[in-house]
C-alpha cells in the first residue's frame, strides 16, 4: 500500500494485492463527469483537485516509434485496470483489471471504472472506448483525486494499461507516449489544505520481482511525476507528460517476452496539523517517498 509516515507519505506499498477489493466497489461510472461534479458542489470552500489523464486512441498515444526500432516484434495490449481508495497512514493498491474477449470481440465493461466516494470527496479511476465495448483500443483513460480530505488520509486513484512486447534476437524497439498534449496533468489546493499531492504516469515491468532493479515498480523504465504541497496553498499547476519512452533491445539469441504497464495515478495526503517546518521536510522527501513499493 501506498502509507504515510508521521501522517504524510511514506516508503510502501504493495505490488500485488489485485483481488483485495470487494466486487461491491467495483463501480462502473457511467457519469463519472456527473460524479465528480456533484463530489465538487458539495465540498466545503477549500479543497484539493488531482488529475492525471491520457485523451486519445490508447495504442496511438502509446506506440513502438518505427522510426527508431527495428527487427522483428509484436506489440498487443494485454489488459486494462483501475482502481480508487483511500486509507488512514496508507492507500491500499488495489487494481482490478479487465481483458479483451477475443471470442466475443469485446471488452466486458465499457465504461471500466472504479470509485470511492465520501462526503465532498471522489476519487474516481476510469477507461472508456470511442463508441462502445467492441472497440478494442480506449479513447481514454483518466485518474481523478477531488474534495476535502480528512486530516490524516490518503485518497489515490489509478490507471493501468498492461501491454506484452516480444522481441526477436537483435531486435530493438523505442516505445513512446505521445509527447504532444495526449497526456496532461492538472493539480490545484485551496486555502486551508494542508499535505501533498502527486500526478505520475511511468512505465514498468509487471514480471520483474525486484522492485528496484531496472523496470521494477520503484525503478521504472519511465517515469514522469509532478508534486504539489500546502501550505502555501491556492496553487494550480497544469502540465504535460513529454518524456515517457525507453528503447527495449534483445542481445540475446533467445526470444525475449516483456509484461509492461503503463501507469497513471493521482494521490492526495492530507496531513494532521503540524509546524509548518515540518511540512517543508514533507515536500522535500515526498516525491521519492510517495512512488516506493515492496513485493
């Protein structure tokens, strides 16, 4: 789970742990805009807003850039997952995942979206297709943190597209996330918030077990993450994922099979009051902090 040391973010959070939610949350949105705008009107004056987003064709935002690969090898997209939730001194990590059924030619839920919701909070997960469940690639994919957390808590929200990449021997492939305003991150506080939030898409390797080794969850082979704290609070910070990419070679003479997901989350921690010198030590350790994983 993603936790909070001292009430602010901290070093873990599992790797595993898919089935951990009941079916009962697994919620699919059919007005997640509806949602989260009521989420919005009922929240008092202050409040937090994450978002981390990918708007366009999945397999066209995300793609092997042919200019910079080459030999022989297949790209398919696996699966696709969300989750939300929320903890006190921890976010459980808490995906459930859905697959393409080859047999039907379509995606069990169209929405696929999962939620949690208090009063004046949501934190909402979801992936949608152009026209509907029979559309094999989502047209998008967004992670949403909104309203006033409780002194204390996490609230984090998650995407996952996961992806297999085989390589032949001596085969080299460049995988890219499109680079020019597909992938955006909004992030904005309010007067009397007080903690840190985090908007983070990367690039892994679901099959590697150390965690920190090349590709492992806690040293990604990409990665991306913008940070806010508050105090000082009332800030919006509107920016672009642009350098999402890695080159993946076989030097092997064996072919080479990769798990790769393509993460997006938003998370928000919402501190007990504290000295404001404190705070600083939050700001400063948190961005590491806030990412770290154990199997």
């Amino acid at each position: 789970m993603i936790a909070i040391a001292n009430l602010i973010p901290a070093a873990r959070h599992a790797v595993s742990g898919n089935k951990a939610k009941l079916m009962n949350r697994r919620l699919l949105l059919t007005g997640l805009a509806l949602a989260t705008s009521m989420a919005c009107h009922a929240a008092p004056a202050h409040a937090w807003e994450v978002r981390t987003e990918i708007d366009g064709l999945i397999d066209e935002a995300f793609y092997v850039d042919m200019g910079e690969s080459s030999g022989s090898w297949t790209f398919n997209l696996l699966s696709e997952g969300v989750y939300a939730d929320t903890g006190f001194g921890g976010i459980p990590v808490s995906f459930v995942f859905q697959e393409y059924d080859v047999d039907l030619g379509e995606w069990p839920n169209d929405p696929f979206a999962d939620q949690e919701v208090a009063p004046g909070i949501i934190a909402s997960a979801a992936i949608t297709k152009p026209t509907s469940n029979q559309d094999p690639f989502a047209n998008s994919a967004i992670a949403i943190v909104d309203g006033t957390i409780p002194a204390g808590f996490g609230y984090g929200a998650a995407f996952a597209f996961d992806w297999v990449l085989d390589l032949a021997p001596g085969s080299t492939v460049t995988l890219r996330l499109d680079p020019n305003q597909v992938a955006t991150s909004l992030m904005r506080s309010e007067p009397g918030d007080d903690g840190v939030a985090f908007s983070t898409i990367k690039l892994w390797n679901v099959d590697e077990q150390d965690g920190d080794a090349l590709g492992g969850v806690n040293n990604p082979y990409a990665e991306q993450q913008f940070f806010l704290s508050a105090p000082p609070a009332g800030a919006e910070l509107i920016n672009d994922f642009t350098n999402i990419n890695h080159v993946f070679t076989n030097t092997g003479l064996d072919p080479l099979t990769l798990t790769l997901r393509l993460e997006g989350n938003a998370l928000v921690f919402q501190a007990v009051p504290e000295p404001a010198s404190a705070l600083v030590l939050v700001a400063m350790g948190g961005l590491l902090l806030a990412r770290r994983r154990v199997i």
